[in-house]
C-alpha cells in the first residue's frame, strides 16, 4: 500500500500524528519555512536563555560585566579619541556622544563573533538532533538583546549625569534598534554558516568587526567625514543607525536618508543570509 | 488493518572520504605543502576534486514500517546503521531517494544531547525537553515523574557538572523516555546507566512499544532486539539484506557471521591495503594441533600464514577478536608485544602465543591485519570464527554467570586493615 495522498491533515500542527513530513535530498534554494520555524520557537526561547544564565556563570562579577564592559570601552575611547585625538563631538559631552555609538554597536559587533561561532561551537546539537538550523545563530543573537537593554539604562543614567537633555526622538531607538536586529541577523547567519565549513572565519570575525568599526561612524561623527567622502560611509549598513541613535539620545535631527538606506541595506542582508543559510544547513551535520 | 508509519524508498547516502595520503613529510615539501595546501583545501571543501574517494554509508536502501511496529535494525559496524537513523531524524540529508513518514519522530542519537555542565539539574531537564521536541507544558506536567525516574530528587539544584556520570546519564535519560512522540528512534542508548538502571530503561522502552507507539531502535544487543522488536532490519556494508519477522532474521544474521568463512583462499569480502604482506590462511592451535573449540583457562596461539609481494624489511601482524555481533575484545599486536618480525622469502608464517585464554564462553570471531612500513597491507574481516567453551579459569570452579561480561581476568583480594 501506498502513502495515501489524501492524508494532508492538519497542516497547522507540525507536531500533530496526521502531519506527512518527507525528506528528500537537498534541491537548491528554497523558502523560509516559517511555519516550522514558529514550531520550534520555544527551543529558540530555551536556548537564548541558556546562552544568557551560562555567560556569566562562575565570575565573581557576574551581570556586572554587562554595565563594565561598555563602560571601559566608552573611556578609553574617550581618553584616546576625545582627549588626545580630539575628533570633534559635534558639542556634545564626548563620554555620551562615544557611548550612544557604543550601544548598538556593542550589540551588533557581539551578535556577530557569537552567532559566528555558534554553529560549530553547538556541533554536538547539530549531529545529534534535528531542529531548524536558524535557531542557532537566531539564539545568540537574541542572548545578546538583554545586554543591550542593561547598557541601555546606563546610558540614560550618562545622560542625566553629564546633563545632555531628553527629547521625544528617544522614541524612534526601539525602532532603530530592530533594524541592528536584523543587519545583525543577516550577517550573523552568513558567518555561522561560512564558519562550518571554513573554519578560517574564526580568525577572520574578529578582525572583521575590528576594521567594520572604524569603517562606522562610532568614535566620530559623520560630520567628521568630508562631504565628498560621505557616500562611501552610507554604504555601510550600520552608518545610518549609529547616526539615529546618536538623533534619538542626543537630540539632534535625524538624517532619514541615512537611516533609509541602512534599513535597504540590511533588509538585503537578512534575505540573503537567511537565504544562503537554508542552501547550506543540510550539509552541516556532514561537515561540521 | 494498520497504517504505514514510515515508508523508506531507495535510500542511498554517499560521503566524501579525505584522501589525504599519510606518511612523513620532508620539511621542503611541508614548506610547498603550506602554500598548495590551502588551495586543495578550497577545492576539496568545496566537493570539487574527483580524486577523493566516495563511499557509500547506504545504498538504494527501502524499506516500510507500520503504525505500532517495533522494528530492530542490526549489523555489523559500519553497516551504515546510524547513517539511516541519521537520516530519519533529519540530521544530515539523503542523496537519493526518498523518505515519506506520518506524525512526528523524536529521536535519541545520544543522551543528554545539549545538557550544559554549567546548568542545574532542573535547569537542563527543560533545556533538553526544548531540544527534544517537548513544550514547556509538557515538560512541566511530566517534570515529577522524570524526576524521579532519574532518582535525582536532591541535586535538582546542583549544577549537572558535579553530578557523577551515572547520575548525569540517568537525568537524560529520564527526559527521553518521557518524550511523547509519534515515531522513536533510537540509537544503543541503553548502553548506560548500571544494570538496574538499564533494566528501568529497557522496561521503558517495552511500555512505550505496548502502547502502539513505532519504534525504530539500532543495537548490537541481541536479546534487548529479540525482547523488544517485532521485526528486524539487517544491514550489511550499507544494504538491506532483509527485513522480516524477528527471529528468522536474527538467526540468518547469526548463522551468517558464525559461518566458518572457508579458511585461506576462500575469503571474500573487500581486503583494504597495499597488498606487500597478504594473510594466506589462519588457524588456531593447541597443543600443536588444529582445532576450533577452546576452553577457558587453556594455552592456545593462531598462526597466520603470509605472502610476500616484495622487498620487506619490517612486517608487523594483528589479530583482533571480536564477539559474533562484531564488538571489538581484543587487539593482539606485534607492535604492542614490541616484537619484530624477520621476514625472508615469498612466503612464511607467524605464531601468536595466548596463555591462559580469558575469554568468556561463546563465539567469536577473528579478523587479520598486516601491515608493512607503517602502512596497511592486507585486512582480512571474519577471518575466521572459534569457540570457547566453559573451563575453570580461575580454579575454584565458578566464572562469572554467562551474558554479563567477554572476559575475566586474573585477580587478587585480600582484607585491608585487619592485623
């Protein structure tokens, strides 16, 4: 007897006894099943809070390092560019101007050396069970959600203490930050998948976020760079953020076109991570 | 009347075998090596280089399976028995064919997949639900029961990195056996865990084979197959050599492996290597005379006999034994007994000495490994086959009941602290 093919069942429930699943060889491109993904959304819930309650496990500091971590960077950067290079701050105090950067950047510069590594790092989970080869990468990223949130907080804190005015362009920083979310997404899954079977992009994600930072307005301004030059940073996805976040904390108006292009931008990463990802997951158990 | 559960068609599944020859290298190739060696990388990732080797984990494999059934699949190792329940779980990818099944498989490759050290007991119990395919409601209503199961009750709250390994295998276990899943496929989980333990697991396993549920289960146990599944799959070198009611299956199998596999010349079967040392024949001696039934506790030696196929200067030998069902006992090696083995002519023989034989009663099998060089000449698979029947090995008339253990060894005991 033959597999009826009347039995379609229930397609809603993935999980359900009269769902027919067939596996057959990899074919090429093909869609985002967003169904099975939504199926699986409470592993990705259990294990973005495994990678949070496991970062800090065994530090004497624990959640401190959180708030530590940007802070440090935020004076360095301050006593070396503020202070000794002098990059203008377009008249805000430096420390608030470096550290409204710092924020999404911290947030993005993390999601990619995690999710990066994520897959082989979880190769065991890989090899041993199925389960939509996104949630990896996706977990690590949203692990890294909570931190932003907390640095958030010190960030408003910064802000009263160094006396820099609250306006209503703050409301416009979620918004930003999802489009971070999802540059950060569609790159993150190209790096994890390059990384399984490339094993060099471990050394190279590092010096990769290393130069991108530079190549992003975080330690200046956009303002720092001739006008000339200026369309050469919009091409950066991460450019028209970093300047909306500075717009939405400082206060000073927001550069739409900027912010347009990078949302583009990183709309186009995201599919075509996403996409080169579904291409290769079948292959990782093999090689990974 | 029952339904199909799973239906397997023409499963084949290749993998790509580096081809990386081995042996030393001289510094000036190490330093050309360093600036080809990417570029072959590159190509060889990329599964473009037709000079690797293929091979085929499965070939052409179909087969279905009935909503209820449980169904047994044994082999020897390498017989691509993971590969196929690789596949089924949707870890790695077909090459060909197709696989059609109806409802949802869970699936225990392993236990404690995903289980981080770092993590309490109650922490991974969700963590591996999660990756299990459980929802949290699920998990929460079954949360006692796996508890106690895993009899882990005091350390819920203990990082599982301090848990002694029977514990930490006992708590995953315990998640799996509570899964609730359509199809269960299962990989030689059950090796874990002390004997009650596996007796808890293997009665288990029989409740969730009574409750209609289908089962797919690998393992080189043969009474757990003979207890559990209905119906056996018996793969061999990556084909299905037959399906059908457990019994008959399993006595083909058997008879099969412990078929004197006509000595010398009559071997079949693949002999990997480069050919310069060829095993001709092996036999088993006592008391310099053939046989092929020991007893415990005797003095026996095999001798090999060999062909040469060129200039050699440095053989070496090695015969392993292994159960029926093919897990490895022993290696016996020339390497190992630092024994260097003068060669001359085109043919010779070679003896290896075991006093004191400590095998447990039962069949057995041999295989041949030569090597010269440093590199593998010739592999002879089921070489031969022997038994050993009872003896007093330890002179005081008993051995350790039959089916706990392949071997005894030589002991002492004595009371410390009594004057």
């Amino acid at each position: 007897m033959k597999a009826p093919s009347s039995v379609k069942g229930n397609e809603n429930n993935l999980f359900g006894h009269e769902h027919m699943t067939v596996i057959r060889p990899p074919s090429g491109w093909h869609m985002l099943n967003l169904k099975e993904l939504w199926a699986y959304r409470e592993l990705l819930g259990a294990l973005t809070m495994r990678d949070i309650k496991v970062r800090y496990k065994q530090t004497v500091l624990g959640a401190a390092w959180v708030i530590i971590q940007p802070l440090t960077t935020m004076l360095i950067f301050t006593v070396i560019f503020g202070r000794l290079a002098k990059i203008p701050s377009d008249g805000y105090p430096y420390p608030v101007f470096v550290y409204a950067a710092l924020l999404p950047w911290t947030f993005f510069s993390n999601a990619l050396s995690t999710s990066g590594s994520s897959l082989v790092s979880s190769a065991q989970l890989v090899s041993k069970v199925y389960f939509p080869r996104l949630i990896v990468p996706l977990s690590s990223v949203g692990a890294g959600l909570i931190d932003l949130l907390i640095s958030t907080g010190v960030l408003l804190l910064l802000m009263l203490f160094f006396g820099v005015a609250f306006t209503p362009n703050i409301l416009l920083a979620p918004l930003l930050m999802l489009g971070v979310v999802f540059c950060a997404l569609g790159v993150g899954t190209i790096l994890s998948a390059l990384t399984v079977s490339y094993r060099d992009f471990r050394f190279v994600i590092p010096f990769m976020v290393q130069i991108w930072m530079y190549l992003t307005p975080v330690v200046y301004g956009v303002g720092f760079i001739p006008e000339e030059w200026r369309w050469l940073l919009m091409l950066n996805p991460m450019t028209g953020y970093i300047d909306g976040f500075r717009s939405a904390f400082l206060g000073k108006p927001f550069d739409c076109s900027a912010i347009g292009v990078s949302v583009l931008l990183s709309v186009a990463l995201f599919v075509m991570g996403v996409a080169y990802f579904q291409k290769v997951e079948r292959r990782f158990a093999d090689v990974i | 009347m029952s339904r199909l559960a799973i239906e397997v068609e023409n499963i084949s599944k290749q993998y790509v075998l580096g081809s990386e020859a081995s042996g030393q290298k001289t510094f000036r190739e190490m330093l050309s090596g360093a600036i080809k060696e990417p570029i072959k990388r590159l190509q060889r990732l990329k599964g473009s280089s037709s000079q690797q080797e293929r091979f085929w984990a499965l070939k052409e494999v179909s087969f279905s399976v009935n909503e209820g059934e449980v169904v047994g699949i044994i082999g020897s190792n390498g017989a691509g028995k993971s590969t196929l329940l690789k596949i089924l779980s949707r870890i790695t990818a077909p090459t060909s064919g197709e696989i059609r099944y109806r409802g949802r498989i869970a699936s225990l490759l392993e236990v404690g997949t995903g289980f981080h050290p770092e993590l309490s007991g109650r922490e991974n119990i969700y963590i591996n639900g999660a990756i299990l395919g459980m929802t949290k409601r699920d998990i929460r209503q079954r949360f006692d029961e796996i508890v106690e199961f895993a009899g882990v009750e005091k350390f819920l709250d203990t990082p599982v990195k301090r848990y002694s390994s029977g514990m930490y295998v006992r708590l995953a276990f315990a998640v799996a056996a509570h899964l609730d899943p359509d199809i269960l496929v299962v990989d030689e989980v059950l090796a874990v865990g002390d004997a009650a333990f596996q007796k808890k697991c293997l009665g288990k396993m029989k409740d969730v084979s009574c409750d209609g549920r289908t089962v797919i289960l690998v393992s080189h146990n043969i009474s757990m197959i003979q207890s559990l599944c209905s119906t056996v799959a018996f793969l061999d070198s990556g084909r299905l050599l037959n399906k059908g009611e457990t019994s008959g299956v399993i006595d083909t199998y058997i008879s099969g492996m412990s078929q004197p596999m006509s000595e010398g010349e009559g071997w079949s079967g693949p002999r990997p290597g480069n050919g310069w040392v060829r095993a001709t024949n092996i036999k088993l001696h006592r008391k310099e005379k053939e046989v092929d039934t020991v007893q415990m506790g005797q003095d026996v030696e095999f001798i090999i006999s060999y062909e040469l196929n060129r200039q050699l200067s440095d053989v070496g030998f090695r015969i392993e034994i292994t159960t029926i069902m093919g897990e490895m006992i022993y290696w016996f090696s020339t390497d190992y007994s630092n024994t260097s083995i003068r060669v001359s002519g085109k043919t010779g023989s070679v003896i290896c000495y075991l006093p004191n034989l400590s095998l447990m009663p039962g069949s057995y099998s041999v295989n041949i490994v030569c090597g010269a060089e440093g590199q593998l000449s010739d592999r002879v698979d089921k070489a031969m086959k022997f038994d050993v029947a009872d003896g007093d090995y330890f002179g005081g008339g008993k051995i350790p009941p039959l089916g706990t253990v392949h071997v005894v060894a030589p002991q002492t005991w004595m009371a410390l602290g009594i004057k």
